[in-house]
C-alpha cells in the first residue's frame, strides 16, 4: 500500500493520497488538485474517489476538481457543509478561491461514508467522532506500506494499522470546538470513545501536521489528559 502526504495548501491541511488497486485522495483542500492528479499519474493510480474527514473549507475546496464524475465520501452529518464550506471559516471565500485559482465547486457524486466503504481495494471503518464538526470521523484501514510510505510513520507506530483523524487528532492537540459546528463536550464524548476503539500502537494520519500514534498521544497530549 502507498500513502503520500502533501501540506502546500490553505491552511497547511494534509491531502493524503491512499494506494492500492486504486488511488483514494483523502481531504484535497485549495491548492491540492494539481499534485493529486500528478502524483496519481506518477504512481499509475486510477482514481477511485475522494474521502472527507469532515467538511471545513480547507480539507474539501478542491475535491469537486480532483474527484470529477468519482464518488466523494463524507459523513451525512457533514454533507450539508458542501454547499458552502467557506460559511462560518476563518476567511472568506474569496481569499480561499484565490488560493485554489478557482471558485467553490460542489462535488457532483457525493455520497455517505457513515456505514464504511470499500474504495481501490482499501476499506475504511468509520468511528463517528463529532467536536470540530458534526460529521468529523476517524476512518480506520490496514495495510502494508511500501518503504517511501513508512518514512510518514512515527517510531512507535505498528506497520500495518492506519487511522485517518482529519481536525479531531494532531500530534500534540485537538480539533478546535469554535468554529461553525464545534462542541465542546461531543469532543469530550468522541476522545472517549476513540480511547475505547483504538489500538495504542495505531499509526494517526491528521489533518495537520505530522504523524502520530494513538498511544503517543494518549501519554503525551494535555490535551486528551484534561478530556478523558
């Protein structure tokens, strides 16, 4: 399995692209679209689709433009965030379009990830963990990665076992609660059912910044200290 990471965009949110039989590009935000669509022909990865860890402008502006007529996976709760994702964002719109070099674009095939979805040969399993938005999830696969792909990996983290934490896990923090569909006690609620659901030695792919383990994080962060 092949996963690469790019970070050259708004924000500084992490695209991930994911590779097995087929290439899955999670959280493409503004400024992604063109590394995606070269990478993928780099790797000689078909797309098979685009995967949201929840709908903030900075993980979602360019997925309409990478995915095409692919399906876009996003949680339910989350969906009604691509009609306007830059609603209630820290800058407008138009800052955010100027940075992509294009406008919001709605993704033309979106469809639900709440049950889990196989895509490329890869399957997700989905841990609902609303606090930074109502549809945040952490989506869990398995996989060998090949050498490129472990240099991502923390010391600490077991080879095979992923997890991809969008805004509800860093290394060394935790999705905000104050922006458009932020709760601070569902937070409190999902870091305890995530405390319950993942391996320790789980490798923790996030939206910002770099990798993690689960097990790291539950020793280390003041953050998951003061919340579970």
């Amino acid at each position: 399995m092949i996963i690469r990471r790019y970070s050259e965009t708004y924000l500084n949110a992490n695209c991930y692209i994911l590779g097995a039989e087929a290439g899955v590009v999670v959280d493409p935000g503004a400024g992604s679209a063109q590394w995606a669509a070269s990478t993928l022909a780099e790797l000689h990865l078909d797309l098979a689709g685009v995967l949201l860890t929840h709908g903030h402008a900075d993980h979602v502006w360019d997925a309409a433009i990478v995915a095409g007529e692919a399906p876009v996976w996003i949680m339910d709760a989350d969906r009604v965030r691509l009609e306007d994702p830059a609603r209630g964002n820290l800058h407008p719109a138009e800052l955010i379009a100027a940075i992509a070099g294009h406008p919001w674009q709605r993704p033309v095939r979106i469809e639900r990830a709440d049950a889990g979805f196989t895509a490329g040969g890869i399957t997700f399993e989905v841990l609902p963990a609303p606090g930074h938005t109502e549809g945040s999830a952490v989506f869990t696969f398995a996989g060998e990665l090949d050498s490129a792909s472990r240099t991502l990996l923390s010391s600490d983290a077991h080879p095979t076992l992923h997890a991809l934490t969008g805004d509800v896990i860093f290394r060394n923090g935790i999705g905000r609660t104050d922006l458009m569909g932020g709760d601070a006690d569902a937070m409190r609620i999902s870091l305890g059912y995530l405390r319950d659901h993942l391996e320790p030695e789980r490798n923790l792919l996030p939206g910002h910044g770099s990798t993690s383990t689960w097990g790291r994080e539950l020793r280390t962060s003041p953050f998951l200290h003061g919340a579970l």
